[in-house]
C-alpha cells in the first residue's frame, strides 16, 4: 500500500486506527490532523469511537475557516492551527496519551533519546510544553512556541504527546518510536541504571546508507518464494505482538551459502511486502533495492556460523531494558528460558560498526542469542521459527524477570538445575 497516495480521510483513518488497535489512546482520546496543498486542515472528529472512524467521519477546516463534515472538529482544533501557523514545513499532527510517555509527562520529564542512538537519529530531541487548559488557545500557543524552537516532538505538562511531520505515516512511526522506546526506559529504571553508549569513533556505515554492487538476479526459486512469505509473516507477527515497530527490527534468512534476502531500509515494518525484500548474493545486492544496515553484520554471522539460517534484530521493550541498563539479561529463571535462550551476553554497541567479526564469533548455535548494548536484541536460529522462538521468550522472560522485582527477590536456578537441563535438553 502507497499510504502517501490515499486521500486525507483515510490516511486519518487509518492511523487513527493503528493508534487505537496498538493501545496508545483510548476510545475518546487523541487527535490526527493534515494540511494539504491548499492550505485546507483535515482532523478527527470531537466524541466520536476513535476505534471504529470510517473516512466519511473526518472533519476540514477550510482556509477560510469553514467547517465541513457531520460532526464537530476535535477540540484540539486550536493547537494544531497554532503549530501549522507557526510551523509551515509540517503537513502532519499527530496528539495521543500512549502511556509510557504519559509516564513522563506527569513527572514533568521528557525521555533523554541519547541513550539509544537510533532512536535519537531518529526521533531528534523531546521538547516540552507547559500545562494549559485542553482545548484553550493558551495550550495552542504554549505548545506552538516549542515547535517554533525546532522541535517536533513536544511533551505535554500532565497531558500527552504532540508529534509533526512532513506526512501521517512519518508521524505515527515517531509516535510509535518514542513510546516503546520510553516503555523501555521505565523498565530499566526498575532494575538499575540506565547507561548512555560510551564514546567512540563510528565507522562511517553507521550513518550512511550501505550501497554494495548491484546485479540482476533471474527468475526467483520456489525456495527464495517461500522464505520471501515466512519473512512476511514474522515481520508482522512481530509488528502486531510489539516486538518490533515500524521503523526497527531486521529479518534475514539464508538461502544458500553465497546468498540470502534482508529486510529493506527505508519502508516501515508494517508496509513491507515480499517484493520489497533485498536478495543479496556475493555480497551484491538485487538491483534497485537497499537493503537494511545491518546487512554487513548479518553476512559476517552467516560467514562466520554455517550452521545458523536466520537472524533476527529487534527492539522489544521489556529485552531494551536490559540493553539500555548496567544490569546483565539471567535467563535462569524458568527452564524453557534456559534451552531456548542459553546465556546471552551484552555485546559493545560500537562492535557492530567496527568490529562485526566479533559479534559473529560470540553467537553460534551455541550461543543464539546477544544483546547489542544500547541498540537491539539478536537471535538467531537453524530456521525461522527458531529465531523469532527466541525473539518471543526473551520479551517474555524480560518482562517476568523485571515484573517479579515489583513483588520481591528474584532467585534464578542454580548451577545443578542448569547442569541437569544441559544433560538432558542440549
């Protein structure tokens, strides 16, 4: 799906939608708007199921100021007039209340994005915006006078969060960005300290699009068409279950040893359809396409580890607790953790740029999975199914782990349970 070629009405609707569907407004709360070419302002609708808009509900205010539509334009109307007046670059607001940001707007507190570099490449910085009444025209000027400053992510004082863009789609990917990368801040602070990468000198990958040859594949295998759909479907189950979101998360599965497809660079999680994946082969990529970039990391593990087929990188918010924090991932919590994770260790955030080849060598079959400090959870598998397996276990045994603090000490396995799991499970 083409999202920037449908009309405002369903672009609106169909992020409203997302919004709702991934928990991060309720059924009365949150407002979207657009400003097209000719200066019109298209916005949800005041008191109507945020759940269940359909495009015939959205609201425009005219340049003019006329009000088309069989409703009543959100009452937040005031605010997103006030940031395009004074923001003409933005076509594109989303407010919504998701509640890890929430969190921090109530404590009076924006979430510091240098703690994850690509959130903070991303996202920019969080600005913030003073308390007024919902709806008053002085909360449409305190929250305008921080876009005015260049920001354009802005938290509310005891409210919300208000994002612009250039497009809805770019919006809701900020929006989505933000709010399980502030989830995951909280979740740290529960079991330690939150650590900012330390400094280094990246290699010039990590900020450039990677651009390998390109070359003309033939016609596509049934084998590369069935992996091409398996990827598909854990891209968006992933989505779906919040594992990954639209702007992080990678998939790689191997076809042979000299070749093997990856998730693209540049298109949303959500939207990626089997073509969109990148074949690469010698390492040259199919012609016309990116491929993700982490693509040089994914080659040095399938060069390094014969035996592993699939690799997933992620961000679930309960595992970038521990990516983000000075506290080590135990998997020693339940058995099934155990056989299906193995120890993980915490790997350099800077080792994926400058030195893949240690990456590779920490993970094998062995030792499936790693965590990329400040960056991303990594697993791998003789298949699909094993990786993403692993993907889903690790959340799973994070938020445990992190939730079982709440209600006391948490005592792991001991050396002679693991020594009988190992004899009898690995």
């Amino acid at each position: 799906m083409k999202f920037n070629l449908l009309t405002p009405q369903d672009q609106l609707v169909e992020i409203i939608s997302l919004i709702y569907k991934n928990k991060m407004t309720t059924i009365s709360g949150g407002n979207l708007s657009i400003k097209d070419k000719n200066g019109d302002i298209w916005i949800t609708p005041a008191a109507i199921d945020k759940g269940k808009l359909k495009p015939d509900d959205i609201m425009c205010v005219t340049s003019s100021g006329e009000i088309s539509g069989k409703h009543k334009p959100s009452s937040e109307f005031p605010f997103h007039k006030s940031i395009y007046d004074n923001r003409p670059d933005l076509k594109a607001i989303i407010h919504a209340h998701p509640p890890a940001l929430v969190s921090f707007s109530i404590l009076k507190k924006v979430p510091d994005t240098n703690i994850i570099p690509r959130v903070k490449k991303f996202c920019g910085e969080v600005g913030y915006a003073d308390y007024a009444l919902p709806g008053s025209q002085k909360l449409g000027d305190n929250i305008a006078a921080t876009f005015k400053e260049g920001y354009n992510s802005v938290l509310l004082e005891n409210h919300g969060i208000v994002i612009g863009s250039d497009a809805l789609i770019n919006a809701f990917h900020k929006l989505e960005t933000l709010e399980h990368y502030s989830r995951s801040l909280i979740q740290a602070a529960k079991i330690g300290k939150v650590i900012p990468p330390e400094k280094y000198k990246p290699d010039e990958s990590e900020d450039c699009k990677v651009d390998p040859e390109e070359f003309l594949p033939g016609e596509k295998s049934d084998l590369e068409k069935n992996l091409r759909s398996e990827i598909i479907d854990i891209i968006k189950r992933s989505c779906e279950n919040q594992l990954m979101g639209s702007t992080e998360g990678v998939v790689s599965m191997k076809i042979d040893e000299s070749s093997f497809l990856i998730t693209p660079t540049g298109i949303g999680r959500r939207n990626v359809e089997e073509e969109d994946l990148v074949l690469m082969e010698n390492g040259m990529r199919e012609k016309g396409k990116f491929p993700s970039r982490s693509v040089l990391l994914h080659e040095a593990i399938y060069k390094c580890n014969p035996g592993i087929n699939a690799i997933i990188s992620a961000q679930p918010p309960n595992v970038q607790a521990y990516a983000v924090s000075d506290v080590d991932f135990n998997t020693r919590t339940i058995p099934e953790s155990y056989i299906v994770l193995r120890s993980i260790e915490k790997i350099p955030y800077e080792y994926q740029f400058n030195n893949r080849e240690a990456v590779a060598k920490t993970v094998s079959l062995e030792s499936p999975v790693v965590l990329l400090q400040n960056d991303c959870l990594l697993t791998t598998g003789k298949n699909l199914f094993e990786a993403f397996d692993r993907l889903e276990v690790a959340e799973f045994s994070a938020k445990s782990s992190i939730d079982a603090k709440s209600i006391g000490i948490v005592k792991p396995m001991g050396d002679k349970e693991i020594d009988e799991i190992i004899k009898f499970f690995l």
